[in-house]
C-alpha cells in the first residue's frame, strides 16, 4: 500500500456541513474516512451517500456488541452499504463475531464484503482501568487473546493500540490486519488518547492502517496536516 491508503481521517465532528468541507478539502490527500457513533448518530446515511459520491472508502466504527443475529444483520448491511471496513466489540465474545462472519456471507452478486475487525481494548484505557473492570492478568496479554478469538472467528483483523500491533503480528501472522486509532504526531496535542504513538512509530510497529482525528480536523489547514502525516508514514514504511 502506498502511505496515503493507510492514512484513516475520522469524521468526529458536529455537524453536516463541517463534515463535507473536510471530505472535500482533504479529497485530494486521503482515501479513507472514519464514521463514528456521534457524527453516524447526527447524519445518518447522508455523509455514507457523501462519502460514496466522492468516491472515498468508509471506516464505518459503530463498534456493533449486541446479539449474534443482530450482528449478523449489521454486518450484511455494512457490506450493502458497500462500507470498506466496520467493527465489532471482541467482548460481544466468540458467537456474535461468528455471527459477523457468517452475515456477510450472504451475499448477492456486485456486494464486496467489507474488512471485518474485531475491537479489543479501547486505546483511551490503560491497565488499572482494565483490572477495574475485573479482567486479570496485563492490558497486553488480553489484547492477545481478543485477536486470537477474532481471527478464530473469522474476522480480518482488529482496532488495537499501535503499541500492541507488532506483538499482535508476530503471533497471528502479517495478513492479520491491525488498524490503530490513539495516533498523534509529536506536534499535536495528546487529549484523552493514554496508549500513543506517532504516524512513523506505529507504521514501524507493523501497523496497516492509523486512525487520526484531531490533529487533523482541527489543524488551521487540515490538508496541510494530513500531508504531514503522510509523510511521516512514508519515512516509517
């Protein structure tokens, strides 16, 4: 992949019109775009028909937890959406992301399945707020075992800390995708992100694709910034 796929730019921003000048202004720079739950919420469909007309693939991060039918249905819908990549709580456990897997498999002639992936631990949590929860053992020894249960069921990959995504490579193979929000380069803020790296230090810990949102959306020249990070992927490939 060339450093401008693996650019993800979230769309985590509060209204319609904000979200269509940045699809437009960041147009000749990024490929894909974040769809979260607040901006999917407030727009609905309108900014997936948006993102379609432009001809720009659709992270769609509604992080599906229910039960496995309901699941399976959100799934098939993703893929009639023609959504490129959407997720799933590995916590839902190992049926609900079966059933993911088994959604998409009903297809009609023209679907493309999109890339499922399989969340595991939030990257705005660390490990006492994990332990709080009544998990044992360390942050990273669980992340491991929520990828192996997502690759076992099917899924593509999963949402994990840049922190995680070598460890996660070498047990379950470099065609297991690893996406990794919690990205900021060293000139943009931190924010509630506490599992960080920069673009360059991620892409060298194997991750596929990063997830940047503010650094980018609220730069004073949003396309100057993603140019940026574009380029600090580049020197980390």
């Amino acid at each position: 992949m060339e450093a401008r796929e693996r650019l993800i730019v979230a769309l985590d921003v509060k209204n319609y019109e904000h979200a269509v000048d940045l699809i437009e202004e960041l147009a000749p720079e990024v490929d894909i775009f974040k769809v979260g739950i607040a901006p999917f919420t407030l727009f609905g469909e309108a900014i997936l028909d948006k993102l379609e007309y432009e001809g720009k693939k659709c992270f769609l991060d509604l992080k599906f937890h229910d039960i496995p039918n309901t699941v399976a249905n959100a799934a098939r819908s993703a893929m009639k959406r023609r959504i490129f990549m959407t997720n799933f709580h590995c916590l839902g456990g190992r049926h609900m992301l079966e059933a993911a897997t088994e959604g998409i498999k009903e297809k009609d002639e023209g679907d493309t399945p999109p890339i499922l992936l399989g969340v595991t631990i939030l990257t705005s949590m660390n490990a006492s707020e994990m332990n709080e929860l009544g998990f044992e053992g360390n942050l990273e020894e669980k992340v491991l075992d929520l990828a192996h249960m997502a690759q076992e069921s099917g899924l593509n990959g999963v949402v994990a800390s840049a922190r995680e995504s070598k460890m996660i490579k070498e047990h379950l193979g470099d065609d297991f995708i690893v996406v990794t929000p919690g990205i900021r380069p060293e000139w943009a803020k931190q924010g509630d992100q506490k599992r960080i790296l920069t673009p360059k230090q991620a892409i060298k810990e194997k991750a596929d694709y990063i997830v940047v949102g503010r650094p980018i959306i609220e730069a004073d020249d949003p396309a100057e910034a993603a140019r940026r990070i574009i380029e600090e992927i580049e020197e980390g490939c």
